[in-house]
C-alpha cells in the first residue's frame, strides 16, 4: 500500500557507526500490511441540495486512493446512520423529502460491495433520524434519534431475520456518538429535547439487556462530535464552536471517574466529521476551509498525519465505515 502517512523512523548508531532501524519501523509496516486488507466508506448524510445526491467514496488503504462510487441510494435520504456489518454498509433510519417538511423512516437499505449495489432490508420498528447504530456480538443495533421532532431513547436490534426492541436507553439521546467495546455500547453525550447538551453517558451488556447511566462529566453531543474506540479506549472527538478537544476514557480503570482533560490538539477549522478507529490508529473524514479532509490519529503518540483527501468538497455531514475487503481490488 502506497500511504502517504509521514511517520518517522527512529534509529539507533551503533557503536560501529551503522544504522539500525529500530521497531517503530516494523510496527508501522506490520500496520500497513493490517489496514490494506480493508476499505473506508464514505457517505454524506446532510447534503441539503436538493439536485445533488449523497455523495459515496470508497478509500483503499492499500491504493491510498479514494474513488465515487457510482450506484446511489434512492431516494436521497439525510441524516441516517451508518454501519459496517457482515461485509456490507448498513444505512439506517433518515429523513426523506424536502428541507420544508422532511420525514423520518425507518427504512434499512445495504451495499453490497462485491455486487456494487443498493439491497432492501427489512424496515425498523420505530421512524427516526439523527440516530447511531452499532455493531456488538455480530449484532446491528439502532439507538435513539429523532422521530420527526419527538427524542427517542428506544433500541432495536437486527440479528439476521427481524428488527427487535432491547431495552431502552435512560436518556433520550440524538446527534449523539457510540462507541463498541468490552462487549458493550456506550451512548455518549446527546441533544435533548430542550435543544440543550446532555454531558453524561451509558452503555448497554446484552448479557443483561440493560443499560447503565454514567453520571460523570464528558464531552457533549451535536453534530460535532464523534468517538472512536481505539487501544481499549473510548475517545471522544470535540469540535465546533465549543473548545476543540479530544478527551479519552478507560472503562477497564475502575478508579476513573471521569475523562480526561484534553491530551491532544483537534486540527482547526475542521467541521461535519465523522471518525472510525483501525488496528489502533483512529482515521477522520471531514471537511476544512470547504474542502474535504482526511487525517489519521495515533493515540500513542497523539500526533495527527494528513491523508489523501476524498473527491469534491462541501460536504454536509460526513459517515464513515470501515470494511474488510472480501474481493480484490
């Protein structure tokens, strides 16, 4: 795989005067080796033209390429979500119709990658919008939203044949972020039906189907915010107006009370972002200055490269999914 990701190569000078190259090197090979066996998706889920369909690109960690993909949703649908699950793209809920009077559905549509097509799938239970999914157990899950202007705090599940109600969340969340590790969802920050921020979280054990508030401060929710499990550890990715800032949380640390204060720099003037995390490294897809951007995180060295940027530009609000390739190319 051709990357442009700038890592630097430490060295030692041996006694003799020859170079050694050290294990930072083989580590970033071995990365490489790792993350060429898969594909970024990329979907645009606010585009609010009205002529313009949802722009779809696909990333090749191995070409370091981006390409459009050229079947479309139909209809153009806005403010879905989006996940990877059983070698497909999952896109879940929406609105359809004009900025004036928009609908949630509950439609689920999938791409198929290795057939380069748009499948129907069995439709939610609940219409909403400005939801997340998640994938645990080689389970599909849907978590809150909107159902036109009414939050939702209901979970369905998808495990092969029929949507199915879980238990629901304590908070109705929307515009919010989950991240999926030590066999939970974790719900974090939310709109509220009062258009202000809820500052906590909880997750959801299918061994219990229960879910477990949190009540520590952490980042809030909106449009700008999104988190990545990364290195046994959720980080959350805080944008817009408010101070830029990634914080993190360790689940596995039953001391920890809180998140952290910032530990690394947000780029500036970066906006309509999503992020997804892979063998350890954790990838964003947004936009700066009107153009498209793309730049890796590596959460051990806090340090941000920036990556071949997708096609086009003004985007409205980016998704983001990773897939393993299941076909050459």
């Amino acid at each position: 795989m051709a990357s442009s990701c700038a890592f630097t190569r430490k060295r030692q000078v041996t006694s003799s005067g020859s170079m050694k190259v050290s294990a930072a090197s083989s580590s970033k090979s071995s990365r490489k080796s790792i993350e060429s066996a898969y594909s970024m998706y990329m979907l645009d889920s606010l585009n609010i033209s009205q002529e313009q369909e949802n722009s779809f690109q696909v990333y090749s960690f191995r070409n370091d390429e981006w390409h459009a993909v050229t079947e479309k949703m139909n209809p153009r649908r806005y403010n879905f979500a989006v996940a990877s699950y059983r070698d497909r793209i999952w896109v879940v809920g929406g609105e359809i119709g004009p900025i004036s009077h928009r609908q949630s559905v509950n439609a689920v549509v999938v791409f198929n990658p290795r057939s380069g097509i748009w499948e129907d799938c069995l439709s939610m239970i609940y219409r909403r919008h400005s939801l997340c999914a998640a994938v645990l157990r080689n389970y599909l899950y849907a978590v809150g939203g909107l159902c036109d202007d009414t939050a939702l705090n209901y979970v369905e599940v998808w495990r092969g044949q029929i949507w199915e109600t879980c238990h629901s969340m304590h908070f109705a969340r929307y515009r919010f972020a989950v991240g999926v590790g030590f066999n939970r969802i974790y719900a974090v920050g939310s709109m509220t039906p009062e258009h202000t921020r809820l500052s906590n979280f909880e997750y959801y054990s299918p061994y219990l189907d229960c879910w477990e508030k949190r009540e520590i401060r952490c980042a809030r929710g909106g449009n700008e915010f999104a988190i990545a499990v990364a290195n046994e550890k959720l980080y959350a990715f805080v944008g817009g107006r408010r101070p830029r800032q990634i914080t993190v949380f360790n689940p596995r640390n039953p001391s920890m009370i809180a998140w952290t204060r910032p530990i690394a720099p947000f780029p500036e003037h970066i906006h309509s972002y999503d992020v997804a995390a892979l063998n350890g490294m954790v990838y964003l897809v947004g936009q700066k200055h009107r153009e498209s951007y793309f730049a890796s995180f590596h959460p051990d060295t806090m340090e941000w490269t920036t990556l071949t940027k997708p096609l086009g530009q003004d985007f409205g609000l980016v998704k983001i999914a990773i897939i393993r390739n299941t076909f050459e190319g």
